[in-house]
C-alpha cells in the first residue's frame, strides 16, 4: 500500500486492519498522503466501535461509511466515470472456526453447516470487491476461518467467474519465518450432521439453498494456482487461525462481464441464506452513528485567523462539521485531504451521510482570543507538524530536560522551567503552543499562559511517552 493509493476496506470493524492501512499510507510523516481510505461496516454497533478506533488514529485521508458489502454503491471519480481502488481489504464475515484459542464458545457451536450458511455471502462480497478493483489492483480475501467452504471454494469461485482478469499472487516470500500451508484444490462437503455429498445432485431439496453447486470442487481447481492461497494454522505460529488469499485485477471488467454474468445466474435462481450480524436497536429507533455533515462550512475570517495563528494553509474546500440533531454546527471541525473531498464532492447523493469523515482539526473554544476562535486539536498535530514547522508560529524548540520535565506533569510552574523557555513563550503570547524537541522530531502541544504550562495531550498518551522516554509521570 503507497499514499497515493485509493482504498476501500469493505467490512472494516473493529478497525485493526483499516488503521494498519493507515499507517502505511502515512509512511511519510512530511506529507498529508494524496490517496484515501473508505472503511465501510454494515454493521451499526460494529460501526460505532470503528469510528471510535479511527478517532484516535484521526487521519485525514479516511471515511467511515455503512453498506452491505455486496452493495457497495458505484461512486464517481472526478471525471465523472467509475471509481476504482488500488487496494480492497475483504475480511468477510465468517463462522469464525479460527479463533477457538481464544472463543472456545465456537467449538461448542460448531458444525459444518455454519460454513456453508456463510459462504454465499462471502462470495457476493467478494465479487463485488473484484468489480470495484482497478486493473492491476490487489484484493486481500481473508477470514478468521479454515474451512475451505469459506475460504478456496469463493476463491475458486472468483477465479472461474472472472477468468481471464484475476489472478492468484505468490505471496509466500514475503514472510520469511512465518509458518503457513498453501491453499487446497479439493475439499468435502458436508452438511450440518456430518453427512457428505460429492455432487450438488445428492443435495436433498430441503437443503440446496445453504448448499449451492459452486461449492462442490471441480477439475478446474486443479489449474487455479489455489496453493498460493495461505492457511494459517493455530498451532503453527502460536496464534490464531486465519485464511488469506492476495488477487490481483489483470483486465478490466468488461473483459469478463459475459462469463460472470453466466457463472452467476445458478445463484439467482436459487433461494440463498444470507447471515448478518445484527444491528442493536434502542425503543423502535435503530441506533446509528451515520450523521449529516455541510462541506465549506467555515469560511471568511474564522479560516484566515486560524491560518494566520498557526501558520497553516488550509483549504475551505476541505474542511466540513457535522450538523447536530438540531441542524446546528457543532463545535469540531474536520479536514480532507484533496482526494477524499473530491470523492465526496462527486456523490454527495450516495455519501449523504457518513459515520466519520477526515480527522478533527479544531475545536471552537469558548475562550475569548484575540487571535483565533479555534484551537488546534492535539491529535491532528501529528499530520500538520511539516506544516507546522515550516511557518514555526507557534513552535517552540526545546531542550531534551524542558521536554521531559512538561512531559512528566499535566501542570507545572513557569518558575520550573528554564529561562530560554519562558522567554519564547512570553514571544509567542502564550496560548496554545508546540513543544518541538529536534532530535525526535517530535511536538509536543501545551497551553501556556504567564505562570502555567499545561500539558495538551491525553493521560493514557501522557503515560505512553513517559514509557518510551523512561521518565516518570506525575498525572
């Protein structure tokens, strides 16, 4: 993943995943990444707990969004034509046989038929996924599941649909010391008392809408380089069980359509179960963390002050709130990157509402200021530090001890610090103000006034850099 790349994350809670992403998009800490993250969750309790993990990342480059993902809505690039991503993270729900070391609840539930429940709505996620990727682009199929019902046969699936356009990747050298088998070509098909079927035509009427004639493997499987397909097995590395499959787009959609199209009408015709995971509800009210927001909603000399004070070049074009229930602005503002707001632009239709969107860059403070009505949020520093650096309006460099000794306290005396410190303050006029602490290349934000130093940054990070500059904290 580079930070030009556009990426969608198709069912994306709890977020582990969508924030490893991230960080590889990010690898630059001296450019805002020029490509995007969508992490879509159908999902709204799931939902909630996404927004909450990509909160504290607080990118700019990603949304939150919540489709089913096999109806991942078509959106429009800025030309007006379909908009394809690079990389499409697909971690389908699954039975989640992988994980008994730790949810030992899942042996006892266990049957066969929790696979085959799952698998075809696994693989209309899947295809979906392979639709949206532009050519030359890499899909990850993964589950947290070993059976092959829900992982090789969709991959085989996939493969025969869209012959001629998808591939299997060799990933096996990339992990070195990393134990794992290959993918299999041949499996069983077995129903939920165990009973075995070698042909869809053995399928008893009452159970060929949980079992469909895909799932039974075929000569062709043999030719589908399925080996390079990675079974992660519980006891080989000490961990869970996992499947992951890397497919790469060879062609263009159209290349393929009239093969898909026929592979696919078995599954029309045929009734399928789908299993979803439910969505808490609160009275007759579903809960939902989708919000509306109003794009260039903080204009004229709000935007110029906060510019000015922190010596920023921010776009009004790229900076949105969300409304509250009342259809007021609320107090934070958020920042887009160029790409993410020019996806929003194009199809504000199908992205009317959206659970999170940019990173939060200020907050209006209820402190009068002759300068700005805004303060910069902490946790957007991280992204603006070039930005910041460069203009050095409200930085500040510092000595390794003054940096540990504000570090170590949420609060402390003007009086303990050094004498260059107090005067740079006293230069800047006090107020929100980075600690800049040269051979880290690290901020760190405070709020100064003439016999305080607050520290702007939250206890369980205060903590965590204590730790990592082995330096006791005082909170």
């Amino acid at each position: 993943i580079e930070p030009h790349h556009n990426v969608l994350d198709m069912c994306a809670a709890p977020g582990s995943k969508t924030i490893q992403v991230l960080e590889e998009m990010h690898k630059d800490p001296k450019k805002i990444p020029s490509g995007f993250v969508i992490a879509n969750e159908v999902d709204q309790q799931r939902c909630s707990k996404l927004a909450g993990n990509l909160n504290l990342f607080n990118s700019p480059v990603v949304a939150l969004t919540s489709f089913k993902g096999q109806d991942f809505p078509d959106l429009k690039d800025e030309k007006g034509g379909e908009l394809l991503y690079d990389r499409i993270v697909c971690d389908v729900p699954c039975s989640g046989d992988g994980t008994i070391r730790k949810n030992p609840n899942v042996w006892n539930l266990w049957n066969p038929a929790r696979g085959n429940h799952r698998s075809s709505l696994q693989l209309k996620i899947a295809r979906r996924g392979v639709e949206l990727l532009a050519q030359n682009g890499l899909m990850a199929y993964s589950s947290c599941s070993i059976n092959q019902i829900e992982n090789e046969c969709v991959v085989a699936q996939l493969l025969k649909e869209f012959e001629g356009s998808l591939e299997l990747v060799d990933m096996s050298h990339k992990f070195p010391g990393l134990r794992f088998e290959g993918g299999l070509a041949t499996w069983c098909v077995f129903d939920k008392e165990m009973r075995e079927y070698t042909s869809y035509a053995q399928v008893p009427e009452t159970l060929q809408s949980q079992m469909l004639p895909y799932m039974f493997p075929d000569e062709r499987n043999r030719h589908l380089n399925l080996e390079r397909c990675m079974r992660f097995l519980p006891h080989y590395n000490d961990d869970g069980g996992f499947f992951v499959a890397i497919l790469r787009k060879t062609a263009n959609n159209s290349q393929s359509s009239t093969k898909r199209s026929n592979a696919k009408l078995y599954e029309e015709t045929e009734p399928t179960t789908e299993i979803s995971r439910p969505v808490t509800t609160y009275a007759s009210e579903p809960f939902t963390i989708m919000k509306k927001f109003e794009l260039n909603s903080f204009a004229g000399s709000d935007l110029e002050d906060l510019n000015e004070y922190y010596g920023l070049d921010i776009n009004t074009e790229n900076v949105h709130h969300f409304a509250k229930e009342d259809g007021s602005p609320s107090k934070f503002l958020y920042y887009m990157n160029d790409s993410l707001t020019q996806v929003i632009k194009n199809n504000r239709e199908a992205l009317n509402e959206v659970g999170l969107l940019g990173a939060q860059l200020a907050k209006k403070t209820a402190l009068k200021h002759p300068k700005t009505n805004y303060q910069l949020r902490s946790d957007a520093i991280w992204w603006l530090q070039h930005q910041l650096n460069s203009e050095k309006r409200r930085v500040v460099e510092v000595s390794r001890q003054d940096f540990d000794k504000v570090l170590s306290h949420r609060e402390i005396s003007t009086q303990e610090v050094s004498s260059e410190l107090r005067q740079a303050l006293i230069e800047k006029d006090f107020g929100l103000t980075l600690l800049y602490l040269e051979e880290y290349d690290m901020m760190l934000p405070i709020v100064s006034s003439a016999t305080s130093l607050q520290l702007g940054i939250t206890r369980v990070s205060q903590k965590s850099l204590c730790g990592l500059f082995n330096i006791a904290c005082h909170s």
